[in-house]
C-alpha cells in the first residue's frame, strides 16, 4: 500500500526561486541590465505553439502590469564599441568629443568638457543597422544558410518545460 522508502532527492541542484533572473543575468541576446528585448520578426516567425504560450504570457504579464504608467519606448540597435575606434558622428552620437591639446595629443572629453582618462579601455553604445531584417524568413528553419556554421548558445537553455522542438 504505502511505500516506506524515502524520496529520492532530484539529482540536480535545487530550482531557484528567481529563474528568470538567473536567465536574464546569463545575457542572452537582446538583454542587457535594465531590459529583455524581443525582435517582433522573431516572435512571430516562431513555431505556433510557442506563439500561443508567448501570447498567454504577455496578456498575464499585461494584466498584472497594467496598473503602471507604461511610457513609449524606443528601441536601437546598438552595439558595444571602444571609445578611440568611433568616428565623429558616433562620438558625437553619445556626447563625446574629440580634440587635439596643445602639446598635439588626441583628448577626449564628455558632455561637461571633462577629459575622458584611458579612452583606449572605455567603451560605448552606438548605433547600428538592425541585422535582424523585418521580414525574416528563415527564422524558423532548423539550418543556417549553407556555408555558415550554426552560432553556438553562450547562454543556459531556457525554462523548465521541455518540449520537442518541431522547427
């Protein structure tokens, strides 16, 4: 009737209480510390299944959330650079400049004319084309293009719920 055994403790670490956290802080891509972006192309080139469970999780989120005073939000595609490898516009796009002193060396100097030291190991964002074409087509074929390696995860697969993946 009963089994007097003891249960057998999951061989894996013990679930966190903060999963999404843990996968936010893993940086996948679109993620940085204050935001979680998701290509609109990508979310709905998904397989079906995950459509519907992703719809099911943002009208939830929506609905606990939507209480807040959301402002509008711009989102750009940018990428990290170094300080000395920008050109005029771009510093000029995040409020640097770039000047020669009197004894002829580069200076760099932010929006208060204070010099930037070691600008060779700072870095910044600046703007990029977006390489994530709005009409993305492929995003659900389980191959890249011939001739191009298959992108390795540098991030922890994601969520307890393992499904069969169908694309």
């Amino acid at each position: 009737m009963y089994n007097h055994d003891p249960i057998q403790r999951h061989p894996g670490p013990p679930a966190s209480h903060t999963p999404t956290r843990d996968y936010l802080d893993s940086r996948p891509p679109g993620v940085d510390q204050s935001y979680a972006v998701l290509p609109r192309s990508l979310v709905e080139a998904m397989p079906l299944v995950w459509q519907q469970q992703m719809t099911h999780l943002l009208a939830e989120f929506h609905r606990a959330y939507a209480h807040l005073e959301w402002p509008a939000y711009r989102v750009i595609p940018s990428r990290r650079e170094r300080l000395v490898d920008l050109d005029e516009d771009q510093l000029s796009e995040i409020g640097v400049i770039m000047e020669i002193d009197s004894d002829g060396d580069v200076v760099y100097r932010d929006r208060g004319g204070r010099r930037i030291d070691n600008p060779e190991e700072q870095s910044a964002l600046v703007s990029v084309l977006d390489p994530i074409p709005g009409e993305y087509a492929n995003a659900n074929q389980n191959t890249p293009p011939r001739g191009f390696p298959r992108p390795q995860p540098t991030h922890p697969e994601s969520g307890p719920i393992s499904m069969p993946r169908t694309w």
